[in-house]
C-alpha cells in the first residue's frame, strides 16, 4: 500500500513538473487555430479571385518595398559571382576555342547551303515586316533575385519596372532566347514567369513544317529534360534539331518570332493519339544574368533602350 | 522590450528573406536554396514564448508569400511556416536545448514546412508535380536548413534571449 502509494507520488510530481512546463511554454491552440484559419482565409481569396485577386495590391506593396533590397543584394553578390571564371585553365580556353572553331565552321556551311531558302525568306520577311511593323524596343534589366524550388513556382525578379516601360505580360528574352513573360510589375522591379514553369504555356511553332502547338514547361531547371511540345495538328511528326520559334501575336503576351529551343526527342502517344516532343530550351536558366523586356518602340523609360535597328536610345 | 523584439524579428526576416532569393541561388542544388525565413522562426519557437513565435511564423510566411519573385497562392507558406513555428515551440524543454536537440527540431521544422507546403500545392494544384520531384526538394530542403544551423541558429537564439529576458530558458 504504502509503495503504491509512493509510486503514485512519484507519478504526481513528474505530472506537475509537466503542468508547470505547459504553464510556462504553452502552445495556445486559440492562436494557431486563428492564425491557420487567416492562412486559409488567404488561400481562399487568392484562389477565387483568380486574375484580379484581391491579394494583387498587396504583393505590389510589398514588391515595392522588397524590390530595391533585392537590387541591392544582388549587385553586392554580382563581383563574387564571378569569381569561379577567372580560375579557368589555359586547356579549358583552348578546348572552348576549339568548339567555337568547329562549330563556327558547320554554321558557316549552312550558311552557305541555304542562299537559296534565305533569299526567298527574306522576301517574305520583308512583306511580313511591312505588313505588321513589330516596332519593339528591349529594356535591358538584371535578374536579382530567383524563386525557390521549395516554393514550386520558376519566376525571377528583375531590376527594371514601371519606370523603365515595363508592364504586365511583355516578353522577356535575351541573348539565346525566349526567357518569359512579365507578371506584374513594381516601380523598380518586375517578376518575370520563366516559360519552364509548369504553369507557363507558349504558342509554338515548328521553324521548318510551321506546324503550331503548345510549349509547356517541364518543372526542372535541368537543361535536358527541359520544355514539352504538342502540336495541334496531331498527324504531323516533328523532327529532331527542329527549331520551336512562339507564333505569338502582338496583343497577347508572347511577341512572334521568338526562338524558344531546339526539339531534342519525339514521343507519340497511342493513347491520345497525339504527338508530344520534348524541347530543349535555348536559354541556359540555371544561369541567368542580363535579359531584355520587349516595350512597344518610342516608349518612355528611365535607361537606355535599344531600338529594333540595333540603336541605343 | 517588445518594440524592440518585433523590430529585430522583423528586421531578422527581412534581411533572411533577401539572402534566400538573392544570395543563395548562386550557390543553390537544382534551384533549392535553404529556406532562412523557417530557421528565423525556429530560433524564435526555441527561445521565446508561443504565442510570439506563432505570430512570427505567420508574418514570415506572408512575407515569403509575397514578396517577389513569389508567384504561388498567397498563405500557402503562411500556414507552413505558422505549424512549423507552433511544433518547434511545443518541442522546446525548460532547459537551455542541446545542440542536438536544435538541429532535430530545425530538420523536423523544415520537413513539416516544406511538406505541408507541397501538399497545399498538390491538393490546391498550383503547379502539378510529380512526388518524386516532390520528394527530392523536401529532402534536400532538410539538408540545406540543418547545414546552415551551426551559422544561423546560435546569433539568432542569443539575439532573442537578450531582447526577452523573462522567457529566455537557463
């Protein structure tokens, strides 16, 4: 009895050590219910409103305050950046000289081959241009900033806005090529929606049958798995080191003409009886640095824009 | 005091915010960067009271929400963040935590976080992604908030045990 007891005692006393713990630290479960509901109560206002959500207003609030940190965070990281590349060996140049070499030579020779196709293109392109004077500009801008695989969405920042003539849905590019589309836009900074977002979709068309389609992105930074293609016209076959360029128009947020990536492997689906292609794109996005924004030509801005002819206005 | 403590937990956010989509992607593993903001959170559970370490989780979160680049559902990592922050703080013992007993909770914070940030993704369909993928990023999340615990934690937990005196654990 008297053990029983005891040990009853003893049981007592950890379960009051426990109380006093609780008493001292304790999870109030009124706060995370009203916090995980306000979370909810987010998502929710976020999802409904779809386009026009009324969360909209708040993340231009709080680009605009986070914009210019990342501007600056980013030109404070730009110098260290660089440091790899200055420890490339002599046999590294020489080997990339080597390829540029040969691959400068293969150019070279297509180039010559296709006087022919290119004569007749540039027919056609002139009637095009004078038909549809394109008349864009691109805003030069940095990527500052880059979202995080955790939070599942391909978008980067960069550090032109509102001020430099930027808007929602113009087409970013650069160098290689298709980069994305401008999502929405602070003052200074504007998020941009990579086209290998699994929710990025881009009107493409096949450079040498003009056959159009669909180029969704994959979800992966990974050069090869890179973007899907289907084409809308189901019996035509796409063929390997095609080139996809966007069909786009100049209303809708892609510009025509734009390379995109080469197609690297075709499936076909017997179960959709449909075509499906995988293209590797031409932009490098695990390193992405300077891009341009495509503003309609003359608009105002607060840096140098370049003008379709080539010239720096 | 307690101007004081939002302030810092704010500013600590801020600037942890900052690094994570401006620093670390040069140094990020297929595009998964550690997550600060949760270790900011986690270093608030382990030293403060509940109720403030929940509030911070929740702010953090909405920050993380919205901030550029963001794009996903706004309060997706409101609600993570807000769960991450109450288990951390439930796990937390009167005495001053082990190191051991720090890093467990930050992997078992950042698992929970980032699952349940996943999950929101696949049940609200956000963007469609495969489990594997899913997978892949959750584990290498874990790896990335432990590595940078021994660098994070320590300041952050002797910054907020200075500025809460009351609450700060022996």
């Amino acid at each position: 009895m008297r053990g029983l007891g005891g040990r009853q005692d003893g049981r007592e006393r950890r379960w009051t050590g426990l109380d006093r713990l609780e008493s001292r630290n304790r999870a109030p479960r009124s706060l995370l219910v009203a916090l995980v509901l306000a979370s909810v109560t987010l998502i929710t206002l976020d999802v409904s409103g779809g386009g026009s959500s009324p969360i909209e207003p708040a993340r231009r609030v709080v680009g605009e305050a986070f914009g210019p940190a990342e501007s600056a965070a980013a030109a404070a990281v730009r110098p260290f950046t660089a440091v790899p590349a200055w420890f490339r060996s002599k046999g590294d140049l020489a080997d990339e000289v080597r390829d540029l070499e040969a691959s400068n030579a293969e150019l070279r020779g297509k180039v010559e081959l296709a006087g022919f196709d290119r004569n007749r293109l540039e027919q056609y392109d002139g009637l095009t241009s004078a038909a549809t004077d394109l008349g864009s500009a691109l805003v030069p801008a940095r990527v500052v900033a880059l979202g995080s695989r955790q939070s599942q969405s391909f978008t980067v920042t960069i550090d032109a806005g509102s001020d430099a003539g930027i808007g929602p849905d113009m087409t970013v590019v650069n160098n290689d090529g298709l980069v994305g589309r401008v999502l929405r836009v602070t003052r200074s900074t504007a998020t941009v929606l990579l086209i290998v977002d699994p929710d990025s979709t881009v009107g493409g068309r096949v450079g040498s049958s003009m056959e159009i389609g669909f180029v969704t992105g994959s979800g992966s930074l990974k050069e090869a798995a890179g973007l899907d293609l289907r084409l809308v016209d189901d019996a035509s076959v796409p063929s390997r080191d095609d080139t996809v360029v966007t069909w786009g128009s100049s209303t809708g947020p892609y510009a025509p003409g734009v390379p995109i990536g080469t197609i690297t492997e075709v499936y076909s689906s017997l179960r959709e009886a449909s075509q499906r292609a995988v293209v590797k794109p031409l932009v490098d996005f695990s390193a992405l640095d300077v891009v341009g924004v495509m503003v309609p030509s003359g608009s105002a801005s607060d840096r140098a824009i370049i003008e379709a002819d080539g010239s720096l206005r | 005091m307690s101007y004081l403590r939002w302030l810092a937990a704010l500013a600590a956010v801020v600037v942890a915010l900052t690094l994570q989509v401006s620093l670390f992607p040069h140094v990020a593993w297929h595009g998964i960067v550690p997550n600060l903001c949760l270790l900011v959170v986690v270093a608030a559970a382990l030293t403060v009271e509940a109720p403030f370490a929940l509030v911070l989780g929740f702010v953090a979160g909405i920050t993380l929400d919205l901030a550029p680049p963001a794009d996903h559902i706004a309060g997706r990592w409101a609600l993570a963040l807000t769960v991450a922050a109450f288990l951390a703080a439930r796990v937390r013992q009167d005495q001053k935590p082990t190191a051991l007993a720090v890093i467990g909770t930050v992997a078992a914070s950042s698992f929970v976080a980032t699952s349940l940030f996943a999950l929101t993704g696949v049940v609200l369909k956000d963007p469609t992604m495969s489990v594997s993928g899913l997978l892949e990023v959750v584990l290498v999340a874990v790896v990335w908030d432990v590595l940078l615990t021994p660098f994070v934690l320590p300041p952050l937990m002797k910054l907020f045990t200075r500025l809460s005196p009351q609450w700060a654990t022996t």
